[in-house]
C-alpha cells in the first residue's frame, strides 16, 4: 500500500492501480470460501455415510444373534 500512494503522488500510478488488486481479491475470496464449504460437505457426508454403515452391520449381527 505504501509503495503505491508514493507512486500516485509521483504521477507514476492512478487510484484505479490501487484499487485493481483490491477489487480482483473480492472474487477469489468467495471461490475460496465455496471450496472450502464443499470440501467440508463432502468430509461431513464421507463421515456420515460411514456413521450409517456401521449401524447398519451392528443392526444386522443383532439380528443374526437372535435367530
């Protein structure tokens, strides 16, 4: 930031050379934040699936065990 206002004073930048990158960070933010909701979701439904599978194998011992 700093180097930048020095260039503007100088003449040697514009406020939009400022602000460019600024802008540009906005997008890439939220790309980051949807990637990492979806690699959280799909570690949530890893985890849940295999939460299902085991209930389902307990289920089907107790069964076995009564007969």
């Amino acid at each position: 930031m700093v180097p930048c206002s020095h260039g503007i004073i100088n003449g040697q930048m514009t406020v939009g050379d400022l602000v460019k990158p600024l802008l540009m960070s906005l997008p890439l933010n939220f790309l980051g934040s949807v990637y990492r909701e979806t690699i959280q979701s799909l570690v949530d439904m890893k985890s849940m699936f295999r939460f299902i599978g085991g209930i389902g194998h307990i289920s089907l011992s107790l069964v076995v065990s009564l007969l």
